[in-house]
C-alpha cells in the first residue's frame, strides 16, 4: 500500500509553502477513485438519508477549487461559474465524467499554485460580492481544507449508497 500523498517526499518544482494544496488535490483525486469504484450513475446521484449525492460533492469540489482560485487570481466570478454553481446537484453525469471535470480542475489549478511567489502569500484578496478579506495563503488554507471536507462527505455518502444498493439476502435491495 502506498503512503498518502503528504508521506512520497517533497513535490520538487513547488515551493513547500505551496505543496500542501497540491497533496490535497492528490489525495482527494485518489481517494474519489477508489471510494466510487464500480458505481453506477444510480449510486453517484442517490441521496442517502438525504444527504448530498456523491455526484454533488464531487462537482462542489471542482466547482468551489474553481471559484476560489477566482479569488484567488484577483477577479470576481463569471456568469458561467455562478452557474455551475446553481446547477451542483442536478444529476446526470457518470462517475467518470465528474472524476475528469476534477481532474481538469485540479490541473489547472495546480499550474496556478505552481506559479505563485511565495513573498505574496501575505497579500489579501476579497471572497465573494461582499468582498470578505482574505489573503493568498488563507485562500490556497481554505482550498485544501474545503476539499478535505467534501471529500470525507463524499466518501461516507458513497457508502451509505452502496449499503442502499447493493443486493441483500435474497438478491432484495
């Protein structure tokens, strides 16, 4: 078994102020994958106990990495983006297609963690219409630990789907 991703050494063309969100984004990638393997589009959209779909998480995941990389950038959302974020728990996409949208996310923000000067981890930025202060590391912080989060609730709605649908004695649900 191989050690989380924090435990492989050091990420060798970023900065280790930088590298904590880079191993979260690993970890969450690999531990999605593995959690949701073999799922139908049936278990990825149900809401067990009416909890959020593992299919919300996974796209609030990417959906919210986009956005505070936004904030992080400097800029205010687009119209696209407050769109996605409306339509987060529509179902419809297969596993593979939400696993892909993460992956794109994390790429690209990985390449914009990359990129940063850590001399400018102090500066502040604004969250959101009401422009809550923030700065670049609290911003790069809270990523990492948002997705964290989404990630340990994906994993125990992932469960609960699984226990749903799985056959009980007698081939019964």
């Amino acid at each position: 078994m191989q050690p989380e991703p924090w435990l492989r050494g050091p990420i060798t063309d970023v900065n280790p102020l930088l590298a904590p969100v880079l191993y979260s984004f690993r970890q969450a990638s690999e531990d999605l994958a593995k959690h949701t393997e073999g799922f139908s589009a049936a278990q990825i959209w149900a809401r067990p106990c009416g909890a959020g779909s593992v299919g919300f998480h996974l796209r609030h995941i990417a959906g919210s990495t986009d956005r505070l990389m936004t904030y992080l950038r400097a800029e205010a959302l687009s119209p696209q983006q407050m769109a996605a974020l409306e339509s987060e728990q529509e179902p419809g996409a297969s596993r593979e297609a939400l696993l892909a949208q993460l992956e794109r996310v994390f790429e690209v923000a990985g390449r914009q963690v990359r990129a940063i000067d850590p001399a400018t981890l102090a500066q502040p930025r604004h969250v959101g219409r009401q422009r809550l202060p923030a700065t670049v590391i609290g911003l790069l912080t809270h990523i990492a630990e948002h997705t964290a989060r989404h990630v340990g609730q994906a994993i125990s709605a992932a469960r609960l789907a699984r226990l749903q649908t799985e056959p009980g004695p007698e081939g019964a649900p």
